[in-house]
C-alpha cells in the first residue's frame, strides 16, 4: 500500500488540497447567488437562502439514490434479463436520474424560496450548473499551473520529494505523465 501513497495522494489530507476545496466552495455559493439574482431578480437574502438550501437537498436526494434507488434498478434489471441496459451500466442510470432530480429540486427550491416565474427556476437551474463547471475548471487549471510552478522553481516544500514521488496513479488532481504503469 505504500508505493501506492505518492505525493499528490498524501497531499488530499494536508492543506492545498483543503484550501482547494474552501475556495470553489465559496465560489460555487457566490455563482449560485449571483446567478440566482440575475436571473430571477431575487433579493440577496433569499438568492443566498437558495444558495444554501437547495445543496443540502441535493446531497440527501444523492444519498437517497445510492442507498435505496440503486437496489431497486440493479433488482429490476437482473429480473428483466434486459438487453437496453445491464447491471454493469447502473452508474450511468444514477447519474441520469440524479441530474433530473437535480435539476427539478434546483427549480422547486428557486421558486419556493425566491419566488420566481418557474420559467425563471428553469433557466437557473440550467445555468447556475454551466458557470460553475466553468468555475471549477479555471479553479483547476490555475492551481495546477501554480502547483507546476512550484515544483519546477524548487519552492517550498516540494524540494524534497523526488520526480518519482510526484507521480501518482490515484491522486485526481495530477497533470504530470505516469511513470510508474
């Protein structure tokens, strides 16, 4: 297990990463209020109630999928012997429902708490998602290229790990190239 614990691996424990992870989460919540206002001309207590309501709503209908809904699919098409969708393809099935729901708790919570025209819920439940995929990527792109930095000016604490220490197949967030196939 070890060799399997390189650099970038250890790291999801330590600060970067945590940091990382504070700041598209502030993000996310600004896009989302900011999105919602403009959108939907919602005031900024209630843009921000959205903000942070309609997540948690999202991540009990998540849990809910992944617990009970997921059963439910892999007994209904192991009994069905189907041949437009097999058991190995269930994530696939999740993740279309889970996107449906999404967006129709991103709708409900819009309206219900803001107030808006649900024509106005819609939009923003489709385009709250865009701009913070957006988000996230120029997120990632400009920590890595800082992370790149780093290491190739010998900054800090990257100086004492080796080359091969920095490669790792586990680690979600590695841009270099896999030494160790």
């Amino acid at each position: 297990m070890k060799d399997y614990l390189k650099y970038d691996d250890i790291k999801i424990f330590k600060y970067e990463n945590l940091y990382l992870a504070i700041i598209y989460t502030i993000g996310h919540i600004l896009v989302a209020m900011t999105c919602n206002r403009i959108i939907t001309g919602a005031s900024l207590d209630m843009a921000a109630a959205d903000a942070f309501v309609e997540p948690i709503i999202n991540g009990f209908w998540f849990y809910f999928l992944l617990v009970y809904l997921k059963k439910t699919f892999i007994t209904k098409i192991e009994s069905s012997n189907s041949t437009f969708i097999s058991v190995n393809q269930i994530g696939f099935l999740l993740a279309f429902f889970y996107t449906i729901g999404h967006i129709l708790i991103a709708m409900t919570c819009n309206r219900l708490l803001t107030g808006a025209p649900l024509n106005l819920a819609a939009i923003d439940a489709f385009v709250e998602p865009l701009v913070n995929g957006f988000w996230f990527y120029l997120l990632f792109e400009y920590f890595n290229k800082y992370k790149q930095k780093k290491i190739l000016s010998g900054a800090g604490k990257f100086n004492n790990i080796s080359p091969s220490s920095r490669v790792s197949r586990l680690s979600p967030i590695n841009n270099k190239t896999h030494t160790d196939f």
